[in-house]
C-alpha cells in the first residue's frame, strides 16, 4: 500500500481534490479552537467533564471537543446531521416526501429544505445553550459567562448559527471540489480529536508504573481485533442474483446480463448506535438538571457498567437496527423496479413474492448486523475497564472512523484505477459503504 502512494500525487486532479481537502479540514480544525465570545473556556470545560455521560458529553466527541471548549464551532454539523435524519424519516412517513427523494429535482428540493432546517434547529440548540449556561454556578475556574444579559444571549445565539451554516458550507465545499462525502469527513476528523491525548495518557501511565508492557500489547491486540471485526462487517454483504432478459428495441439488443443485489449485513451503519446513546443518556441528562431522588436512583440502575444498561443499551441497538433499515431500504420498490425492467431473481416469481424474499433475506441478514452493532457498543467498555484503559475505542466514534476511511480509500482506489494505476490495497476487494 505504501508503495503504491506517491501514484496519488500523480494525477493533477486527484492531488487537487486531497489537498483542498485538508486545507478544509484546517479551517475546520482552526475554527474549533476559536473561543466564543463571552464564555470562560475553562470553566465550561469543567462543567462537561462532570457531564460526561449526558448527552452534552456525547454531542461534544461528533464536534471534536469544540464544545467543551467553547468553539464558535460548538454545534459542529451535527444540527444538518439531525436535519437530514428528519427528512429521511419524514420521507417513509409522508408521500409527497417520498416522491420528491425519487427524482433529481425533488432531492435538490429536500436538500434546500434541509438547509433551513438545519439554521432552525442550531438555533434552538444555541438558545438552549446559552440559558443554560447563564443559569449555572460559578465553578473552580470563575463563573462561565463572564456577563450574563440580552447581548451575550444574542452574541452566542448568532455566533454559534453562523459556525453551523459555516461548516455546513465547508462539507459541502469537501463533497463538490474534495475527495469524500464532506458532512461526513468533518465527523470524521472531530472523532479523532482525542486520540493525541489518548496516546500521551497511555504513555505517561506506562511510565507510572500503571499500565504494563503485557497489558499494552494486549490493549493493541484487542485493538487491532476490534478494528478488524469492523471492517469486516461493514464491507460484508449477501449478493442476491438477478437475471434481466434480452429485448431488441431497433436494431439492438439490450439486456441479457445477469447482476446481484447487494444485502450489506449493517445497512443502517452507526445510525442505531447514536439513536441509541441519545436515549440512554436521557436520564444522565435529566439528572444534571432536575435533582429528584427517583431520577437519581434511575441514573445508578443504568449508569454505564450496570447489567440493566447493558440490557437496555443492546436491546435499543436491536431494535433501532430493524427500524432505520426499514426507513432506508424498501424491498416493494426494489421489486417493483426489477418487474418493471423485466429482471427476476432465479426461482422466484416476480412482484409480490420477490419483495417478500427480499425483505425475508434481509431480516435474517441484519439480525448479526445488530447484535454486532451491540457488541461493538458495549464490549470495549467492559474489556476498558478491566485493562485500565484510559481511552474508549468502541461505539460510535469507531465506526465512523472504519466507514468514512473506507469511503475515503474506495474513492482514491477508484481515481488511481481509471487513470491505470495500480489501487492502494491491490490484490484486495474493498468497497465503500455505498
């Protein structure tokens, strides 16, 4: 593979689109260390280090730390993320929705709606976030907002808005003139964000005498098997073949090939882990907020290590794996347009009994895709915490790692290949998650 990398910076156009987007991913990364005006940094850092297993923890790792730092980035793109999982959702529920994704125009429609949705909800989000912070307390470094009133609520509300529409502006920007789907490249690099610091800890606890040389190459293996286990699911798929008939139209034949539908085992991708966190969070959330005894004692029965979280964490995982698959794949449509083309699957009859073997096929393929996706979210925490591992490398954030490096990868493979170079991994058969 390393070989095989000074190829990329042979062809113009390859090398423009991989430079432009890492001088994006600067801007980005430099945006996210510029501070807010009027909120005292540090302090916010403090509060969300206590807040880490609420939903403010888990919205700061999707936008890199930016809002622990108090980042003019602090929403990140995860307001257009929200936006475009509601329209998807809205598409399965409405027709009109549904109509407008099936054709150029429409999905130019749903994007433009998109994009006002996206100024709406950062601009709740920002609301939120700055009532919130006025509320709170002064803490050890100083009190988080340095002057409370009308100006600073503007200020941060506006501010923040702009950081949103600015870094959507930025994965659109990656997505037409860079390499990669840019919406998520920018998850991509805010995921990992805190692997330097990770690194640094692992290294100051060898030194401490806290972690051995036996547990670090574990800790590596175990890794490395992650990793892999990953990888392999997500480039894992069933190939269903389908037959289309030969038809003259003129003077010329067409048809006559034979093809396969791919049934990917995680179809939905990381979409049923961050339902599910967002759930399960709830009353860790709650809890910072309303100080009630019921509600604390509900946060210790699923508090992270807990058996009921695990249960509860695995079964939303399951069951949010059914439910987005459902919402992004339709075996009637595929049917429908397989019969209307005239292609057929062997030994099935065409229409009604092809969407129930595909939907069929595709229930039992999806059942290890969930319980995969369960395994991913909660082993390495467990394995974590029996090595004394000051980092977590499981969940969400490392399939977003595996799936948009695969992207990536499969986008440069295919530049290199057209232009008759030899791919990076030659010899192997990846493919991206589309």
């Amino acid at each position: 593979m390393l070989g095989n990398v000074p190829n990329i910076f042979k062809i113009p156009d390859l090398r423009k689109k991989i430079l432009f987007t890492l001088a994006m991913v600067a801007v980005y990364r430099l945006g996210s260390h510029i501070p807010t005006p009027g909120i005292n940094a540090a302090a916010l850092g403090l509060l969300l280090g206590q807040m880490r297993g609420t939903v403010f923890g888990l919205y700061d790792i999707f936008v890199g730390g930016a809002l622990s730092r108090a980042s003019i980035f602090a929403l990140g793109i995860m307001p257009y993320i929200s936006a475009s999982i509601i329209f998807q959702l809205l598409g399965s529920v409405f027709p009109a929705l549904e109509k407008l994704q099936k054709d150029e125009e429409g999905r130019k429609k749903i994007n433009q709606y998109t994009r006002y949705a996206t100024v709406a909800l950062a601009a709740v989000q920002a609301t939120a976030i700055a009532a919130y912070l006025e509320a709170q307390p002064p803490t050890a470094a100083g009190p988080i907002v340095m002057m409370s009133g009308f100006f600073f609520r503007f200020l941060t509300i506006s501010t923040m808005i702009a950081g949103t529409i600015f870094v959507m502006w930025l994965g659109e920007q990656i997505t037409d003139r860079g390499i990669g789907n840019g919406i998520s490249f920018i998850i991509f690099v805010g995921c990992l964000d805190s692997i330097p610091q990770d690194i640094g800890r692992t290294i100051q606890m060898m030194r401490a005498g806290e972690i051995s040389w036996l547990a670090l190459l574990l800790i590596i293996a175990i890794i490395f098997a992650v990793y892999a286990g990953v990888i392999l699911i997500t480039q894992a798929m069933r190939k269903i073949p389908v037959q289309y008939p030969k038809r003259i139209v003129g003077r010329k034949m067409y048809g006559g090939q034979a093809t396969y539908i791919p049934l990917r085992i995680n179809t939905a991708g990381v979409i049923p882990i961050i339902f599910a966190q967002s759930l399960i969070v709830f009353p860790s959330t709650m809890a910072a907020f309303i100080k009630a005894d019921w509600i604390q004692s509900l946060q210790r029965y699923i508090a992270p290590g807990a058996w009921l979280y695990s249960i509860i964490f695995g079964g939303l995982i399951v069951f949010f794996t059914y439910f987005y698959t459902s919402v992004v794949f339709n075996p009637r449509d595929m049917a429908d347009n397989m019969q209307r083309y005239g292609g057929f699957i062997p030994g099935i009859r065409p229409g009604e009994k092809t969407a129930e073997f595909i939907d069929r096929s595709l229930t039992l393929l999806t059942l290890p895709g969930a319980l995969f996706l369960a395994l991913m979210a909660l082993l390495p925490y467990y394995l974590m915490n029996a090595l004394k591992v000051p980092f977590y490398f499981g969940g969400t954030t490392l399939l977003i790692i595996v799936g948009v490096a695969l992207d990536t990868i499969q986008q440069i493979e295919s530049h290199l290949v057209m232009r008759h170079y030899e791919g990076l991994l030659k010899g192997t058969k990846l493919k991206g998650r589309r």
